[in-house]
C-alpha cells in the first residue's frame, strides 16, 4: 500500500473514531435536556390543562392529517365544545373552531414554559458537564509532580520567598526590638520601616536577580556559572552595591580592572596589585609571624593545581621556604628583598647555612646539589612573583585589615590584567588565601555577614588552600563567598574532580547562565534538580471493525531533570536559572543590565616598573641571550680533545698510565682521560663552568654549558638506543640536563677492542646524522667523541691494571690540575 492510502487510512479512521467518541460524549447531555423537558411539560400539562382540551389538541391534529392526505374535507366530526357537549361539524372547520384555538394556544403556552424551565436547568447541567469533561480530559494528561525539586514562575517564588522571610522577620524583630527599645518595643515596632532597621544595624536580605535571598541565606554561599558575556560580572556589581550601601565590607578578585572602575574609594578602599601604582608596600612578613602561618602560605604560592604535580619537588620546595623565611624573620630581614637576596639568588652554601639546624638542611646540601637546586629552582618558579612588588610606601597587612572594624566599610581589590596574570598568578592567590584565613582567625558572628569574597572568575587563580574549609566555616564568622566560573572543566582541571563537586555543593545557592559546552550544561542541570513525574500516555487503536476502536490512556512515572541541558546551553544573555535553599523552587530570572559611571582608572602602571626589567645586552634585541659559536661548538671540542693530548703526554712513561700519587698530582684530570680515553659529551649546566665527572673504571665525562632543548634530548645505551629513563631524569635535574652521555656498562677501551684483543683507535661516533647536521640545541641526537692515544700502548697485564683503577683513585685525578686561560674561556661561554 502507498504511503498516501495508508495515510487516509489511518486519518480517516482517526476522525470515525473521534466522531463517534465525540457523538457518545455528547449523549448524557442530550438525555439530560430530554428528560428535564419531557418531566417538565408533562407536569405543566397535567396541572393547567383538561381531558377537553388535550381532546380539541387532538381534533386539531387529525384534521391537519386530514388536510396533509388531500381527503373529503367536509366528512363531519364531532368536537368538544366549550359546554362540555359535543358539537358536529366538517372537518376542514376544526382548526377554525373558537374552542380548538384556544386548547391548542394553551397547549404552545404550556411547551413554552417547559422549554423556558429546560433552559433555565438542563443547559447549565449541560455546560458544567462539558467544562468538567474538558477539565479532566486536559488535566488527567497533565504532567503531575510526584517529589523532587521543583520549578515555578518567577512571581511565585517571588511570593514563596516573600512569606517565608515575613514569617522569619517577625520572629527575630521581636526579639530586636525588645533588645532595642526595651519595655516599649510593642508600640514602636509597627512604625519602624525597612530604612530604619538599617540604620539600627538590623538585618534584611541582600538581592540577586532582583529576588531577595531568603532570610539569612547569605551565608550559604552563591555559585555563578556562565560563558563570557552572559551576566556574572552585573550580578556581582549590583551585589557589590548592596554591599557599598550597607558599609560592609568585601574582597574582590577583579580581573578586568571593571570593579575597581565602579567602585573604588582611595579613602578607604586598597588596591592589591604588584603593577598598580596605588599598591602599598606588601610583605609576606606583615602577615606571617608563625611558622604555621608561613606554611599556610607556602601551600598557596607552591601549588600543586589538580593534585597531579610531583608530590617530592613541591613539598620539598615548601618546606624550603618556610624555613628559609622562619630564620630571615629571626635574624630581623622581613622584606622581600631579603628573600631574592638570601633565598631565591644566593649561593647554595649560603642557603644551607641559613636554614642550617633545620629540617630543610639536608635539601640544601651542596654534596647534593642537584637535588637541592632542583628544589629550589621548583619554589623560584613559583615565587618568582615576589620581587615584582614594591619596596617602598606604606606596609600593609591583610590580616590587620580583616580584623579591622570599618565604619563605613571598605572593599579590598585583588586585581591583574591579563598580560600580568601568568607572572603574578601566585600572588594573587596568596593574597586570597590569606583573606580567607585571617576572616577564620576572627571572632565567631554566625548570623551577620561581615565580609563578602567575590570571585568574578576563580579558574584564573592558582589552586586556593584555604577556600574548602572556609567556604565549610565561612558562616560561623560571618563570611559569604561568591564564586563565578565559566566552565566547570576549568574548576575540574585546578582543584581536581572531588574538590570541585564539594565547592560546587557547599554554595547552596546557584545562578546558573548561559554556557556553551554540554559537560558544564549537564552539571547544571544536574544543580537544578531532577523530579518524579507521574502522567497519562494516550494511545489510539482502530480496526476494520468499530468494536476494534479505541483510546487507550496508561499511566506513567518517571524520573527526569527539571531542566535539561540543552535548554542552559540556548539560554539568552543576562536569562537563567535562580536556585535558592529551604526547599525553594528553582526559577528562571533575567538580570537588568546597569550602566556603572566611571569614578577610577582600572589600572594604573607603576613608574618604577622599568627597573625590575632585566636588560640584556649581549646580543640582539630579541636575540638569544646565550648564543651558540659561529661554529656549531666544534672548536669548544677540539680544543678540548687538544688540551687532553698534552695533558697525556705530560705521563712520565709512555706507553703506560702511572697512577701514583707523584704522577696524578701533574694531570689536569678535570679536563683530561682515565683509562687513556676522553670522553666529551654536549650538556647543559645552569649555573657555574663546565665540569669533568670521573668514573671508576670508565672515561671522564666532559660536560660543555651550551643550551639545549631538554624534551628532545636524547641518550645512548648500550645497544644504541634511545634511552626514555635517561631521558625523563634530564628533565627531572634542571641544573644539570645531560644532552648526550657515554655508552654504559663497558668501558671505551672495551668496545674498542676487536676479537683478537688489539686496541683499535675509537672515532667520532656520529647517533644517526653526519656531523655536518650535528646540533649542540639538541635538535638532533648527541653525539659521543671518544679518543685513544696512540702513543699509549698497553701490554695486556698493562691494560688490566689501568682498568682496575678505583673509583677513589679517579675522584683523586679529578680535583687534580690547572685549567689553561684559553680553555676556561670556552668554556664558561
């Protein structure tokens, strides 16, 4: 069957099966107005008229039978008079007899009554029937909430949250009030109006979206998620009105400078921000003077974003700085100064002097000095920011701020622009961290909020400490916390999975806008809420046979997401989702946008911030600072295998390596051979000259201080392979990367004999490209330059007894020597 007959099949016996259900749908009411008028005419006949004149209706009939079948119309008929008596006339003359007239008007009068009293009853029966038939028939489909959260119209919970704070005011004014005004409270509670009891310091709600929290909801903390552009940052300025209004006071991360625009004040209000000109000389000595304190802070400039960092270098790196920063406060050096000078850029010697006695001795020992300036090349990375502040002005203190009791409040900006974020990204979480805290040092105020912290986008800071357990006790010290995120991946990706589900739960009240990737639309949802629906699906069955019709209707319950995600993600700027505690609906609100006049800059730069620049002069502007020699770093090597030659020649018997005492003490080891071989491999070292390391048996390793990319570096092992583990540990050694390195397990000496025994002069040994392409950036592999002199010919029992030279004797050969003007001149390049 074509689709067309099928689909007038089916239409058409959809609309018999309506038909006919619609046609028994109206049959009650058609036995309804029957019944109500057959009663009614039945009783106005019985009561107004007699036998006579329902006998002269019926003569009136027949003869109008009569005339209708065109018969004789004069055959004669008797006809009830009005005497009583029978009067004989033709039939044609009934309808015309006085009598008959008037039976028959009053048989009209009395249908005219009946249906009049029909109308009057019958029809509203039959309208209350139809509208009740509508009702249930439009609402047993009605979707019905069984439990669940729950969504409403604005107005309605506009009214839920107006009747629930109404109830709660009354409550705890009374108690105000009597507190207030003592025995009178009754007669002048009525008369106190809303500006009233703020200027008596009583509490109302503060607004968001034009819809007033419910009463002492604050506290519960507010999460605002939405894409660029959608409405965060106007809810945050009308909230920050609110707060400017009532003298509270509030720390703000702004990192649009749009807050600072709106709302700085210079006469009560501070700027925290290393390139502002109005940022006051800041130390972390002005609030640390523990050693708890300085390891509170340590958490929040070392972080470890997402728990995914190297666990040994950060706390290691923390503990570094505590105690570095534990003994510059004891010895009286509480600036930053003292911290790049004594801790960040000194000598390690003097670092591990500093910090001698403690548990971070050992991290600083120079016999460990890899590891120890791994350490702290970790915590510089990371601390680096310091030194941007300003060193003079009026000091500062966060703390002292916090505690501060402000008259007329004041609102503390921790602010950056975009270009400065990467540089000072740690000092700005410090700087948070350290608000959150010095709010938990106060005394306790559980009802009233003292101090606000506004996050316009908190995936811009590093991982915050402090914001879990501040955000759990805020409430017991009178803080509210309000944080805004563009996308719940970004939170995900800096506190990890579990502690941003906690954040995402501890703010119980959401402003959920517009965001354009579905996982953070599904998460939203999932904050609004699901709920239990119970409804009736309609089914329509038909056959050939009308028997077969029907409309089936089955109940259903299911389980469902209020909102669903793609409906946030199609949300409109400034629209979204309001979802509020005590057991309020969810609903959706549309934020008014608001011109803020300008009454400050947003930033302005510091004069002195050209002196923190380091100029390098030796070479190109925008050139690398260390560049290679002209020749690719060969003449580096070849002098350094020169230099080797006379340092051999210099054994006062040829032809066999004399390790005396007398004999070793003539060898500039650091730059020469044991075993009669050198090795010269391609490294880096961060700080300080290039450095020969011997080895017990093996040759000595020349390391050369020419860059290189550590991520393509490669090492050999003993086959010629790349070495992952050798290549991962020159990552993992920032002072000292090891580009290339000797082949491990034989000595030089070994590989280079052949099956006979017979020494056979070791070349260059080129790992995969011709000398010509070799790269000292580590753009290609390394190369190992290995030589054997060939004055140095060994007899076998010769041989032996150089091999077995000890590990001792060849750290002996190495503090041994002069280096030659020349050479160190190359080599500290």
């Amino acid at each position: 069957m074509k689709p067309k007959f099928g689909n007038f099949t089916r239409g058409s016996q959809i609309i018999e099966a309506f038909s006919m259900m619609f046609a028994a749908g109206l049959k009650p009411m058609l036995w309804v107005i029957v019944t109500l008028f057959s009663v009614s005419l039945g009783f106005l006949i019985w009561k107004n008229m007699e036998a006579a004149d329902l006998y002269r209706v019926g003569m009136k009939g027949y003869s109008w039978f009569w005339d209708y079948l065109k018969l004789n119309p004069l055959k004669p008929v008797n006809v009830v008079g009005a005497s009583g008596n029978p009067v004989q006339m033709s039939v044609g003359s009934v309808d015309e007899y006085p009598p008959v007239v008037a039976s028959w008007g009053q048989l009209m009068s009395t249908l005219g009554a009946a249906a009049l009293f029909t109308a009057f009853v019958a029809l509203p029966v039959c309208f209350a029937y139809a509208w009740f038939s509508q009702w249930l028939g439009r609402n047993v489909l009605k979707r019905n909430h069984e439990r669940g959260a729950t969504i409403a119209e604005l107005y309605q919970l506009k009214e839920e949250i107006a009747a629930f704070n109404s109830a709660a005011r009354r409550a705890e004014r009374r108690e105000d009030f009597r507190r207030l005004f003592g025995p009178w409270w009754a007669l002048k509670a009525p008369f106190a109006s809303k500006k009233d009891c703020a200027e008596l310091g009583l509490y109302e709600p503060y607004t968001v979206a034009g819809v007033s929290y419910p009463w002492r909801t604050e506290q519960t903390h507010m999460f605002s998620i939405g894409t660029t552009g959608t409405g965060k940052s106007t809810m945050m300025r009308d909230l920050l009105d609110q707060i400017r209004t009532r003298n509270k006071k509030a720390v703000v991360f702004d990192l649009t400078g749009t807050f600072i625009e709106s709302f700085y004040d210079p006469e009560r209000d501070v700027i925290l921000n290393p390139f502002d000109e109005r940022c006051p000389q800041w130390s972390i000595f002005n609030d640390c003077q523990s050693r708890a304190e300085f390891t509170s802070a340590a958490e929040a400039l070392i972080p470890s974003d997402g728990g995914g960092a190297e666990p040994f270098w950060v706390q290691a790196a923390r503990l570094l700085f505590v105690e570095a920063c534990v003994a510059l406060a004891q010895d009286g050096k509480t600036t930053n100064r003292a911290l790049y000078e004594h801790l960040m850029t000194a000598a390690l010697k003097e670092v591990n002097a500093m910090v001698g006695g403690s548990v971070a001795s050992p991290l600083t020992d120079p016999q460990a000095a890899r590891m120890a300036e791994s350490i702290r090349a970790t915590m510089n990375t990371n601390i680096n920011a310091i030194q941007c502040l300003p060193h003079t002005g009026k000091p500062f203190s966060i703390k002292e701020w916090v505690m501060a009791d402000k008259e007329h409040g004041s609102i503390l900006f921790i602010s950056a622009r975009h270009v400065d974020l990467s540089t000072v990204k740690v000092l700005l979480t410090l700087w948070m961290d350290m608000t959150i805290n010095a709010m938990m040092s106060g005394s306790p105020s559980p009802r009233d909020v003292k101090i606000w912290f506004l996050f316009d986008e908190l995936g811009a800071l590093h991982r915050l400490p402090a914001i879990e357990k501040g955000m759990q006790t805020a409430r017991n010290y009178g803080g509210a916390f309000v944080l805004g995120v563009h996308t719940i991946a970004k939170l995900r990706d800096t506190y990890g999975d579990k502690i941003a589900e906690t954040l995402g739960s501890l703010a119980r009240t959401k402003l959920i806008l517009s965001t354009a990737d579905y996982t953070s639309a599904k998460w939203c949802s999932e904050q609004i809420g699901n709920g239990e629906w119970s409804e009736m699906e309609q089914g329509v069955s038909f056959g050939v046979s009308n028997v077969r019709d029907a409309i089936t209707l089955t109940n259903k319950r299911q389980l469902e997401p209020l909102v669903l995600p793609d409906d946030i993600s199609k949300l409109r700027d400034l629209n979204g989702w309001l979802v509020f505690p005590q057991k309020m609906p969810a609903a959706k609100v549309k934020l008014e946008y608001r011109h803020w006049p300008r009454i400050a800059n947003g930033f302005i730069e510091r004069p002195d911030l050209k002196e923190h620049l380091r100029v390098i002069s030796n070479g190109p502007k925008g050139g690398d600072p260390n560049p290679l020699p002209a020749d690719g770093g060969y003449g580096i090597v070849n002098r350094a295998i020169d230099f080797a030659k006379e340092q051999a020649a210099k054994i006062e018997a040829p032809g066999v390596l004399d390790t005396s005492p007398e004999a070793l003490a003539k060898i500039d080891t650091s730059k020469t051979m044991v075993n009669g071989v050198i090795t010269v491999v391609a490294s880096k070292v961060v700080m300080g000259e290039a450095t020969a390391s011997p080895r017990s048996g093996g040759p000595v390793q020349l390391s050369l201080p020419v860059p290189y990319d550590a991520e393509k570096a490669n090492d050999v092992t003993k086959d010629g392979r790349v070495s992952g583990a050798d290549k991962s540990s020159a990552v993992d050694r920032p002072q000292s990367a090891a580009i290339g390195s000797e082949i491990r397990g034989k000595s030089d000496i070994e590989r280079s004999r052949d099956d006979d025994g017979v020494i056979r002069p070791i070349e260059i040994k080129d790992q995969g490209d011709t000398p010509d392409n070799i790269s000292l950036q580590g753009q290609q592999r390394p190369v190992t330059l290995s030589l054997e002199e060939d004055e140095l010919k060994k007899t076998p029992g010769q041989r032996e007894q150089t091999e077995n030279l000890t590990q001792q004797e060849a750290r002996s050969n190495f503090t041994a020597g002069k280096e030659p003007p020349e050479q160190d001149a190359e080599l500290g390049r």
